[in-house]
C-alpha cells in the first residue's frame, strides 16, 4: 500500500529538485515479519498456513513469536505460554534456535549496510535506515524498498515490512500499519493527516497510565493531541511529556538514524519451571548462561567492561545489579566469577527465585589496545575460551563444554571399589576446579545460514 508516492510528477521537474525531493522524506523502519516463527518455517515449510508458536516447552515459558494465524486467536509476544495454548489449542509449538536467528539477523543487517552506512539497529529483526544519502547511486527511497524487499525475499526466505516517512516516528509506525509483507510511504504533505486517525497509543512513549490520562481528558487519537493547545497537554501528562507528544502528533520528531553496529549490551537469562532456592542451582544456570553470552561476546569481537546480573522473585519483583571491572573480558570465567559475586551480595534472598540472568555490558571492539593485569590471568581465560570456539565451530556446540553442566547419571563402580561418577570420565580439571567434558554429539537442529 502506498500513500501518494508522487514519484512522476505533473510538471517538470529538475534532477537536483528530485533529488531534493527524495532526501526529504528518506526515512525507513525496516521491520521483518514474524522473524523467529519465519525462521523456523525454513525448516518446517509443511507448517505455513497454521497457527505456529515459538517458545520454550516448560509449562511457565513464554511466548517468543506466533504466526500470523495465531496471532488471529489473540495470541501475542511475551503472554505466557499456559495462556497461548488455552486460545489457541491448535497452535503447533516449536522450540526457539537463537544461533539460527542470530545468524539470519546478521545476513539482513548486512543488506541494510549494502545500502546506507546509517543504520540504527533497534533489535535482533528491525532497523531504521536514512537512504538519503542513497539516492543518487540507487533511486527513490520507495525504489529502494522494493529492491530490499525483494532481496530478502529471494536470498532468504523471509518477509519484511517497509515504512517510509519523513523522521522515525512516522517510518515506524507505517511499518506497522503495512504489515504483514508490505510497504507504506508517507509523503511529507501527508503525514499530519496520516497520523490524525490513529489512536494515542500508536506514539511512541503512550503506555497504558499515558493513555488512560488522555483518554479521560477526551484526547482519544493523535489528531486530538496535535490539535490540543500545549498547556492541556501539559496539566495532563506533564509538561516535558505533554511538549513531546505535541511534536509527534504533528509529524516532528528531530531524532537522527544514528549509526549502531555494536550491540549496548550482550546477555541471556533463563524462567525456571518452577521457582528456585538452591544456590548450587543459581549458580549451574549462571555459568552455562555465563558461557552462551561470552561466547557471543567473541563471536561479535567485542569485550565488556562491566557485569550485570537480573534476578526475578516468585512475586515478579526484579532486582538487577551490576559491577564495573578495571579490566575488559571476553570469558565466561570473568563474566561467572563477577555474577556470582553480585548473587552473593544481595544477601538472603527473602523469597524463591523465578528468573536469573547475566549480561556483559558497556561493550568495546576486542580489536582496540588491551593493558593487561599484572597476572594476565584474562588472557589465559581468554585463549582457553577461544579454542573453545574452535571446537564448537567444527564439531558442534555440545562437544565441549563444563563438566557441571552434564546431566546426572548413574554412578557406577570400577574394579577398586572406588564409586566413579560416570559424568567424570575424560573430564580435565583446572587449578581452580572448572572442568570440561567432550559429550557425544547430537543430532543437529536448524541450521544457520552460511556467511
């Protein structure tokens, strides 16, 4: 769907004004469709066309991405999955692969780089790109749209949601008005009347307190709020929200694409089946989520300078706490360690926990000059964890890895009388008691895309 695109004009017009005319509204929200569930579909095609969801099978997981077709039973991102199977009982579950989304994430954000070098990549499946400086070498910016569209398409099987507008309010919500698989330009003239008939809601910054305060002041879409005078909104939400919500309404919104390639920060967590008091558990799940995130801190070529921990009680009260380090890291020994001891200082824990979560934040490129510590005990780690890498890319991620995180299994006996630990066997020790177990593989799961 396009709204006025113009792109032949009535009268004659000069090289340099359609230039000029293109570079005004050169604003794109590139938004994929249904990333994770799309993904999955590579490998499963025969589930296209029903109700799919895509969550972790515990009875407490929640929901990561549904389907188009689930979504039209009212099953939405982030509900808990007890409540996506009661509306959709039909719904096929299919368990996440995050290195497959992650690699397919690489590959569309290196399109979008093809294309501008300013990109402001917002998530794992969604950027904004200002083209204007594009549009000499490869056409009008709705040109451009369809050429990516397409290209995704083709080179990966996915579907992507298009908006163009003048800033990155009106990109991003034409995105969402486009979806599924479309694309909405919004020509300059047009963006006060586009943005009229939409409710508050659609701004950015209106949760539901916002809303609700609007509503009750009779200010139900944003036409309302661009055409309330300033100090109604004011007495409302305020007087730096009520200014803010006038620009927006009005189509002004001054915030530039700003170029992000690093991420801010790298992490994982994990919701426990049931809630949990036992540290020696906590603990298990920091170091294998400790490993997951630095070894994504390699994989991307970046080191953190800081440590933060995420801890959810049973009554989803979420504490985070975090530590700055004098010396950057990329291990799992670093990122454990100093996880650990963020746990500890929390003290007793007045309640069981539901969630537990680590992230290596305030992140630099591993390429920058490194002043190691007297002891160079980071480097050690460090090239220890990274012939670590070299396994996994060979063999697989499930050959290698710390010998607390094998399975229990039954202990049995040796000639000597000696009970012997079946997990033990061909595990090596280090000095300070972290062993590594070689496990059988197993067989793979979706495979990521190469490049």
């Amino acid at each position: 769907m396009l709204c006025r695109t113009q792109e032949e004009g009535a009268v004659t017009e000069t090289p340099k004004d359609r230039l000029a005319r293109w570079r005004a509204c050169a604003v794109m929200h590139v938004d994929m469709d249904m990333f994770y569930v799309g993904v999955e579909l590579l490998a499963a095609p025969g589930l296209r066309g029903r109700p799919v969801i895509v969550a972790g099978s515990g009875h407490r997981s929640v929901v990561l991405s549904a389907s188009y077709e689930a979504r039209a039973f009212g099953v939405r991102s982030g509900m808990p999955l007890a409540r996506a199977r009661a509306m959709c009982p039909g719904a096929v579950l299919l368990e996440p692969h995050r290195s497959a989304y992650e690699a397919y994430s690489r590959r569309v954000m290196a399109m979008f780089w093809e294309i501008t070098d300013r990109v402001e990549q917002i998530s794992v499946d969604e950027a904004f790109l200002d083209v204007a400086g594009a549009v000499r070498r490869l056409g009008p910016p709705v040109g451009i749209a369809r050429t990516l569209r397409a290209r995704v398409q083709e080179e990966l099987g996915l579907t992507a949601s298009v908006g163009i507008g003048v800033n990155k309010t009106v990109a991003k919500i034409a995105s969402t008005r486009s979806k599924p698989d479309g694309l909405l330009l919004v020509q300059p003239e047009d963006t006060v009347a586009f943005l009229a008939e939409l409710p508050v809601t659609a701004l950015w910054g209106v949760g539901g307190r916002t809303a609700e305060a609007l509503v009750g002041a009779g200010l139900r879409h944003v036409g309302d709020l661009a055409a309330a005078p300033l100090p109604q909104l004011t007495r409302v939400v305020g007087r730096a929200a009520g200014h803010h919500l006038h620009e927006l309404a009005n189509g002004r919104d001054p915030r530039p694409v700003v170029p992000v390639r690093e991420e801010k920060s790298v992490g994982a967590e994990e919701t426990f089946p049931q809630d949990v008091s036992d540290d020696r558990v906590l603990h298990e799940v920091l170091l294998r989520l400790s490993h997951r995130t630095a070894s994504r801190l390699r994989r991307h070529g970046l080191r953190a300078r800081r440590v933060g921990l995420k801890l959810r009680y049973a009554d989803f009260t979420t504490l985070t706490r975090s530590r700055t380090l004098s010396q950057p890291f990329t291990s799992a020994h670093d990122l454990l360690q100093h996880g650990a001891g963020l746990l500890e200082e929390l003290g007793e824990r007045p309640q069981a926990v539901r969630l537990i979560g680590i992230r290596a934040e305030a992140l630099e490129q591993s390429t920058d000059a490194l002043q190691l510590s007297l002891d160079g005990r980071e480097e050690e780690w460090g090239a220890a964890e990274e012939a670590m890498d070299r396994v996994h890319a060979r063999f697989g991620a499930d050959r290698l890895g710390p010998a607390r995180l094998l399975p229990a299994a039954p202990r049995e006996r040796q000639g000597n009388s000696k009970a012997v630990d079946s997990r033990a066997r061909g595990a090596q020790s280090t000095a300070d008691g972290l062993s590594w177990y070689q496990a059988a593989p197993e067989q793979p799961g979706i495979s990521a895309p190469e490049g």
